[in-house]
C-alpha cells in the first residue's frame, strides 16, 4: 500500500519565492512588502556587522532607517557610536545623490 503524502508548499504573493513554512511565507511578504515602497539598506555599502545589526532588528529599507530613533539603534546589541555615525553619514551620502540626479535635467 502506498500512501500519497500531501506537502503544502506557501509562497509569497508578491516575489513568488516558496516557502514549506507558513511564517517563513509571510515573513518574506512583509518585508517584500517593505521593499516595493523603499529600497533595502544594502545600497547604503554599510560594513557587514552593521548591516547585520540593523536586519536582525527587522530594519530592512530606508524608510526603515528613517523612522528609527538614533537611541533605539544605540541599544541594539552589537552597535556603537562609531556604526551610527556611518549610518549618518552614508545616509547623507545618498540623500546627496538623489539631489544631484535630476531627471529633467537631461533628456
Ligand atoms: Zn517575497
């Protein structure tokens, strides 16, 4: 006798990426979801460590950053005055590329 063994598979709505675990579905979804509206803190170029920190801390975009107080990130585990202060500064560093590219300028 075989027995036909039946596996549900979730997916997220909005990249399509599989998932067996349902959490996993809608962990994705959310951030997914985070993503359409503001892009993922890696094209800050932050270290590796700090990077880590902030998505351990379920900070993934911009807006993310944004949003966030200065104190709070202060406490996380791991991040110093040293990794706000790059944080800052690459913040700075792309706020200053968005004014520069003009998209009527150019045509
Ligand atoms: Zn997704």
């Amino acid at each position: 006798m075989v027995m036909e063994i039946q596996t549900t598979t979730y997916a997220c709505s909005l990249c399509q990426r599989k998932y067996t675990r349902r959490e996993d579905a809608e962990k994705c979804e959310t951030l997914c979801g985070k993503l359409l509206k503001s892009p993922d803190i890696s094209i800050l170029g932050l270290n590796a460590r700090t990077y880590n920190i902030l998505k351990i801390a379920g900070i993934d975009t911009i807006d993310d950053v944004r949003e966030t107080t200065d104190g709070f990130l202060l406490k996380l585990k791991g991040f110093g005055p040293a990794c706000l202060e790059d944080l800052h500064y690459r913040l700075k560093l792309l706020k200053g590329q968005h004014a520069n590219a003009d998209p009527s300028s150019e045509s």
